[in-house]
C-alpha cells in the first residue's frame, strides 16, 4: 500500500460569491422591488468574505443529539480500558487542547508511547486520522485506542462484554441503535458522533475571514502574509490548515530521529514513505504543546523556526518568528463548552477496575504501537 499525499500545492477551490448578477437597462427600467432579497448584515458578510487559502471553521450541526450524548459518555468512561482507569479524556485532555501536553503518551501499565498524541479538537476536518497514516476515519481510529497495548489495551470483545452490564448503557444504546446487544460497531460510531462535535469555530482569525478587519492586529496580519509568502501555506491550509495530507517531514534538511517512529513506513511498509508523516491541524496550535510526533519543539517560536528551516530552508529573523507566532494565536476558537456527563452506574456483575491484574496475553505486550 502506498500512501496518497495530497499533492502539497494550493488547490484551493475558490468560491466566488457574486451578488451582482448581470442586470440590463430594460430590467433597470422594471425594477420597482428595491428591497433586497438578504437581509443587510447577510449581503455585507458575503461581499467581505475573504477567500483564502486557510478557510474559517463551521460549527457542528448535530443531527442525532442522544448519539452525541452517548458518546460523549463513552469519551469520558474509563471502563473502556483493561484497567478500568484510563479513559479517552485521559490522554485527550478536553480541557487541555485536546492533548497531554507530554511529549509521549502515557498507556496501560504506565507504558511509555512512542508519539505525542494529536488533538482530537477538529479532528473530523483531518483528510486521515493518526499520524502515520494507519487509520483513515474516526471510527476506525477509536477501535484501534481502545484495542491499542500502548493505549487503552481492551479488545473490542472486552469492551463489548463490559458495556452489556452496564444496564444505563443498555437502555441508551437500543434507543439510539435499536440493538439489544452492545457492539463495537456502535461503540466506536457514538464515538466518533462525539468527537465531530469537537470543533472550535469563531477564532479571530475566522472573524477576520469573515470580513471584520479589527479581529486581528496588523502584526498578526503581517505573520499570516509571511505565513503565506514564505510557503507554510503549501502543507497548512485549508479550514484547519492541514489539508496537504501526508509529507514529508525533512524536505530540505534531515529531520533529526530521536526515536523508532519512521512515519508513514511504518503503517505501508514502504520506504518511499519514511518520515512522511501527517500534517497536523494548527487550529488551537497555541495549547497543543509541545510539537511535532515525538515532542521535540518545546515552544512554538522553536516550532516554527524548525519547520522554516526542515522544510523550506529558511531561517526566520526573530522579528518574522514573533509575526508567524502572533498569526498562528489567532488560530484558537471557541472550545466546546457541555457539562460534564454523569456515567451510568455499573451493573451487580459488571467487571470492577483492576488495574494491576496481569494483561490477558503478554503477547499483546510485545506489539509495537
Ligand atoms: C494512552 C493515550 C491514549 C488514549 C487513552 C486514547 N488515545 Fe487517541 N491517540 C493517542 C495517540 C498516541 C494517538 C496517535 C496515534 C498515531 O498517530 O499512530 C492517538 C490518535 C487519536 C486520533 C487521531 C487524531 C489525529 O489527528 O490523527 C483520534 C481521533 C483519537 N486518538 C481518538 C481517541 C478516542 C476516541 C479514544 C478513546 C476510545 C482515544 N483516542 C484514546 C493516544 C491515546
Ligand atoms: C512540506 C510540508 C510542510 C511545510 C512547507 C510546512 N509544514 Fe509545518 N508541518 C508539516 C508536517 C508534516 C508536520 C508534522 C511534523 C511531525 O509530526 O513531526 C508539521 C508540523 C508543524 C507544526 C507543529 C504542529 C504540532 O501540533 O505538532 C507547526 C507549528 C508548523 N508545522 C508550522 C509551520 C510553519 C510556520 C511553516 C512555514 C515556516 C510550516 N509549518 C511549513 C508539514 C509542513
């Protein structure tokens, strides 16, 4: 299997929203209806919308919100794990970006994992999911954390059996899927039914595409062009700025390997794919510390001075760094704002958390992540 790149070039589709249509004299000489058919504030967004290769976020339409809840639920229960103490939230911290803000993750047994865990704010707006390519959507991405030894370290058999005795689940589960019977198809369906609600629409810098030119300063406007100019724009855009899929991560300088992570090669076998990995999202990038797949840029001034020089051969002043910094703030939206939900209680016979009993199979163990 190869993987495919999004060619990293700027096809942006442009959407051209015209409101004047062609009007002749005769129509001219007709027209008696002057009211226009939008309201005013509507015909002055439109025309002041900018079209830029970074597009503004849409908040989420919930079609299903009893799916939604019990996802919801699922993100923040720790009965998921074979420990019966780790949850989605514990590494995918809602009230931290998204993330751990630790250079690797934290699994099963305190085992230490080899990559820095992504935000899952937006990931819906990913054209893959994970970093190397192994998971194309939500769904098939949550599985594999539960299933993951590095991570949750359950199977779906387990996860299955445990959420059959918890009668609260049971009842929410036949309303929504109209199933006696718990499965991980639901399971990891009502996940990923959460997880797309996890967007941060409404940053300054959506106001600013928008149309409202006083959302971000004129440094920060001056970052986004050198953004732009100097060619970050080629892998980030898009509405979450990410739309160049998977790249290479050492297009003009070696990217140093500080551990046994080799991108996208990993998942295909492929070394044309080696450290290709996927372009993260840089919507919020300003909590998501520290970057990169293994963590190794503390701070986002080092961030950004990294990727100037692996990937475009530029090294930024410290004046530019400050303005690509203060552009890439802008960025951070509305984060999601709920209550936190009250799991349902477990059953007399459902499994009780035992996080130092020995993993069903040690095999499982040896799996690399
Ligand atoms: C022990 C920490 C840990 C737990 C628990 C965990 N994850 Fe993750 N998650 C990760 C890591 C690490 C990655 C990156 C994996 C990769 O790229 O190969 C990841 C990747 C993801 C991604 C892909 C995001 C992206 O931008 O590629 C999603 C979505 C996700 N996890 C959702 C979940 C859900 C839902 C749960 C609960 C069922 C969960 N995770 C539990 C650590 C964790
Ligand atoms: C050739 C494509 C490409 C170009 C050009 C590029 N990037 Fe990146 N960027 C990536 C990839 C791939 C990663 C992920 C690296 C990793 O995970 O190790 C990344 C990661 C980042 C991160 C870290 C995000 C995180 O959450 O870890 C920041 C910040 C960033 N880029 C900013 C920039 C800036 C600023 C520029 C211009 C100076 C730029 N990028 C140019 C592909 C690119």
């Amino acid at each position: 299997m190869r993987l495919k790149a999004v060619p990293a070039t700027l096809a942006v589709a442009v959407l051209t929203l015209s409101l004047s249509a062609t009007v002749c004299a005769d129509d001219v000489q007709n027209l008696k209806i002057t009211r226009p058919a939008y309201s005013n504030d509507l015909v002055i967004n439109l025309q002041r919308t900018r079209q830029e290769p970074i597009q503004s976020i849409e908040p989420a339409k919930v079609t299903d919100p009893a799916k939604v809840e019990l996802g919801k639920q699922l993100f923040f229960d720790p009965r998921l794990s074979r420990s019966g103490f780790i949850s989605c939230n514990s590494c995918h911290n809602l009230s931290m970006g998204g993330s751990d803000n630790l250079v690797t993750s934290i699994g099963d047994r305190w085992r230490q994992g080899a990559i820095r865990v992504p935000t899952v704010f937006n990931a819906s707006l990913n054209a893959a999911q994970s970093r190397d390519g192994r998971a194309q959507t939500l769904a098939e991405q949550t599985g594999g954390s539960i299933a993951s030894p590095m991570e949750m370290n359950s199977t779906p058999q387990a996860a299955e059996n445990m959420l059959n005795t918890i009668p609260g689940y049971r009842d929410q589960f036949k309303q929504v899927y109209q199933l006696d019977r718990i499965g991980i198809a639901q399971i990891t369906d009502a996940l990923a039914a959460f997880e797309s609600t996890l967007v941060t629409p409404n940053s300054r810098f959506d106001q600013w595409l928008r149309g409202n030119d006083k959302a971000i300063t004129a440094n920060e406007r001056a970052g986004y062009e050198l953004f732009k100019i100097a060619g970050c724009i080629t892998c980030h855009s898009g509405p979450a700025a990410n739309s160049s899929g998977y790249q290479q991560i050492d297009v003009v300088r070696t990217y140093p390997v500080r551990n046994p992570v080799i991108g996208s090669a990993g998942a295909t076998g492929d070394q044309n794919d080696r450290m290709m990995f996927k372009v993260p999202t840089l919507r919020n990038v300003e909590l998501t510390y520290p970057y990169f797949h293994d963590g190794a840029a503390k701070t986002l001034p080092d961030a950004v001075q990294i990727m100037g020089q692996i990937q475009l051969g530029r090294n930024f002043t410290d004046d530019e760094n400050v303005k690509i910094v203060a552009f890439l703030k802008t960025l951070t939206g509305n984060l999601p704002s709920f209550r936190l939900p009250q799991l349902p209680l477990s059953g007399d016979n459902t499994p009780r958390p035992n996080p130092f009993a020995p993993p069903a199979s040690s095999a499982s163990l040896l799996q690399q992540p």
